[in-house]
C-alpha cells in the first residue's frame, strides 16, 4: 500500500473532516472512496469513448446507465 500526501487549503481539509465525520469514516477512508468513485468514472467514460468509437452510441449509453446505477444507491443510503 502507498501512501500520499496531498496539499489541499485549510478550508477544503476542514470541509473532508467535517464529510468523514458525518459519515463516521476516517479522512483516509473517505479518500479512497472518493478516489474510487473518480477512477470508476473514468474508466465508464474511456469504455464509452470506445464503444461509441466503434460505431455502437447504445451500447455506450448502457455502459453509462450501468455507472450511473451502481453508484445512485450509495448516494442515497448515505444522504439519509
């Protein structure tokens, strides 16, 4: 396992302990579950790119739908 330091403003690091505290996860925790979420989309949107690369703006979409789907009922649960 690695480990990164990041450099972030006072205000924005005061906000994520505030976010995991709400949560109940430590700042770390909620790190590796937003880095997640933005690697996830990442490669929904290169898999997207490439299928519709390839001719198929359905099959694209339905790569999207899937990304959007499985990350909604996270969303919610923890808004509660």
């Amino acid at each position: 396992m690695a480990t990164l330091t990041v450099r972030l403003p006072d205000d924005k690091h005061m906000r994520l302990k505030a976010l995991a505290k709400h949560k109940h996860i430590s700042i770390n925790k909620l790190m590796e579950e937003l880095s997640t979420q933005a690697i996830a989309e990442f490669d929904a949107e290169t898999r997207f790119r490439a299928i519709v690369a390839k001719g198929s703006i359905e099959k694209g979409l339905a790569v999207l739908d899937k990304l959007d789907n499985s990350l909604r009922p996270r969303r919610e649960c923890r808004t509660r």
